[in-house]
C-alpha cells in the first residue's frame, strides 16, 4: 500500500510518500519565516502560502521516492483538528488529485498522525498510552487500538507548545519559540526561581498552563531588566515546573492503566530532550516502553506521519471518502472519520 499524504494543517506545507509504515520521503515547506514577523501564523497568509507551494511540494514528495502517480495506491489528507483556512488547501488538493488519478482518499485525523509518528520503526501494542503535545494540543491518549482512543487527560486552556511559544514572546526571543526557549534553559538554573508546578493537585490527569504563563509574565516584571543569564533562568525555571506538571500526570496515567506497554509520546514538544529525558526514566521504572518519533523532523508537523496513520486506519477497516468535502469540521481525536 503505497500513499501521497498531504499535511496543510498549520504553518507547513507538507507532503510525503509512504508505504505502510515505511517512510519513503518527506517534504515540509515551513512558513515560519512568512510569518515571523507578525509574532505568530497569519491564517489567510498561511492558507495563500500553502496554496502557492502545494503543486511543487507534491512533485519533490515523488521525486524523492523515486516513484509516479501510477504507484499510488491511495491519497491520504489532514482533516482537522487544525486552522480552518490552511486544512482547506490540502483537502481540496487531495480530491482533486484523487479525481484526476482515480485514487481513494482518505481523512487523516491529525493527533492521530501524531501518535503515528511512534510507530514507523516500532510497531504499536495495545492498549497503549499517548502523550500528545503541540502547539495546539497536550492530550494525554488511552489507545485500544488505532482509531478507538479516549482522551483521558487534556489542558484546560493553553497547549504546552503554546506554552513555550507565549514565554519565548515574553521574553522577546521570537517565534516559534519552543526550541529556543528549550535551548535556553538547558544553560540556566531550573532553580533559579520558585514557580508553582501547575495542576498538582487537581485529582484528574488534565493539565493547564495559563496560571504558569500569568506567574512567568509577572516574575519577568519583577526581574526587568533581563540579561541573557536571567533569561536562562526564567527559561529553565519554567520548563522544570512545566514538565513536572506533565510528568505527574503520565506517573497517574501508568498507575491507572497497569496493562499499557507502552508510552506514545508525539507532537513538536516530543523534539524536547529534557521531557524525553524525564518519561523515558518513569516509563523505565514501570517497566514501559517508552516510543518517540525516530526523527526531529517527524515530531513537529509533517506528512509522513499522516501517511503512516492512515495505513494503521485502513488495516483497521477505515473507508475512503465517498462524498466530497466542502465543510472542514471542528474535530477532537475522538472523533470517528
Ligand atoms: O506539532 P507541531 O509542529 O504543531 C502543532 O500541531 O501545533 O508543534 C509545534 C509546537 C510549537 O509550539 C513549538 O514551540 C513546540 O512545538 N516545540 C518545542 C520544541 N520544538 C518544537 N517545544 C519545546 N521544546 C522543543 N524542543
Ligand atoms: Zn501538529
């Protein structure tokens, strides 16, 4: 089963080809430049970039994987959760294409690619766990099998991607601000400054971040002028209390669920080595295996994971699309497709 998977769900245009679980080329066209200067993505700048981009990202995406259109089995598309305006571009694309090769297409949850991203190397034993983080999500994932998942755990408000990305601007470091903020603090003192690790003591596994963000804004206020060791700091200081709030609620999750195996941990905030550093060593203590994406580059958004997803939907029974699409919904992870 050979697949073109297209992914316009945020800032990305991206575009893969994959054979089951195999990636056979992966090809992200970012945007991050376009929209660096307005602090964060510009939805219908985003939606005009993908569009402009798409038609060469596809042709580099075969190219790369030495393959045509004939070799396609299949056409598979991020259908949400995601910005309205950007998934459209790859929707459209993908029954266009769809129609003109006479390839089925399939909708692609896209936490659910996510979680894919784990399994290219390694194969998946359910039930499993998930830990999602992203720019637009931190949700926590109990897994029966591929498609028939529950969101056990979820933030309140802000996702812990948004989290960093919300401190980097605080700290005027620029956008997207995770990695930056991340590379900071491993040069800081996690110490430096006493920050209340969120959601501690909240009896579920959801998480919340907006009550960090406030305390971080506030000691930034209190701390002015910044030199680059404060902001070190402010960085590590943050990232230590984040994280634990993360690591208290994957610690539950394994108590609750004794039979998981294994800890799925995708989305751009799985690229972070303190917070692989602190679930490989839980995971280890409970005799859980813990599964991260085997590369940076299939931790943040791309369409190889999409690929990979929806072959474990189709071995799972999932249908192609019969009818076209014009309406982009607003989706969760539960959501059947
Ligand atoms: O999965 P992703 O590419 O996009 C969404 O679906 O949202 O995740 C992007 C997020 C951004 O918020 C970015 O700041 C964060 O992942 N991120 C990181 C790191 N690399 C990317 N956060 C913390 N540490 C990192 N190394
Ligand atoms: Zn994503």
């Amino acid at each position: 089963m050979t697949i073109l998977a297209i992914d316009t769900s945020f800032d990305d245009t991206s575009v893969a080809v994959t054979e089951k679980s195999q990636i056979l080329s992966n090809v992200i066209s970012s945007q991050v430049k376009d929209h660096a200067e307005f602090g964060g993505v510009v939805p219908f700048l985003a939606q005009r970039l993908h569009k402009e981009r798409i038609d060469a990202v596809i042709e580099m995406a075969l190219k790369e994987a030495g393959k045509e259109w004939k070799d396609m089995n299949a056409i598979a598309v991020t259908y949400g959760p995601g910005l309205a305006p950007a998934l459209e571009v790859g929707i459209q694309k993908a029954q266009e294409l769809g129609e003109l090769h006479g390839k089925p297409v399939y909708k692609v949850n896209h936490m659910l690619g996510h979680m894919a991203s784990c399994f290219t190397e390694q194969a998946p034993l359910y039930p499993l766990l998930s830990l999602l983080v992203s720019g637009g999500h931190s949700e926590l994932i109990f897994a029966r099998s591929f498609g028939d998942v529950t969101v056990i755990g979820q933030t309140l408000d802000d996702a812990l991607g948004e989290a960093y990305d919300k401190v980097a601007r605080m700290l005027g470091l620029g956008y997207p601000g995770g990695k930056i903020v991340a590379d900071l603090a491993a040069v800081g003192n996690p110490d430096a400054y006493d920050l209340p690790i969120p959601m501690l003591r909240s009896g579920d596994l959801n998480l919340s971040y907006s009550g960090l963000k406030n305390a971080v804004r506030l000691l930034i206020l209190e701390q002015e002028p910044l030199d680059d060791a404060k902001k070190a700091d402010i960085a590590a200081s943050f990232e230590r209390v984040a994280q634990a709030s993360v690591l208290k609620k994957v610690e539950k999750a394994l108590e609750m669920y004794p039979e998981v195996q294994q800890l799925a941990l995708g989305g751009g905030v799985a690229a972070n080595k303190h917070l692989r550093a602190i679930l490989e060593k839980a995971c280890t203590e409970r005799g859980v295996t813990l599964l991260i994406p085997p590369t940076m580059s299939l931790c943040t958004d791309n369409a190889a994971m999409i690929g990979v997803a929806a072959w474990f939907g189709i071995e799972a029974g999932q249908q192609p699309v019969t009818e076209k699409i014009d309406r982009i919904p607003y989706l969760t992870v539960e959501d059947p497709l």
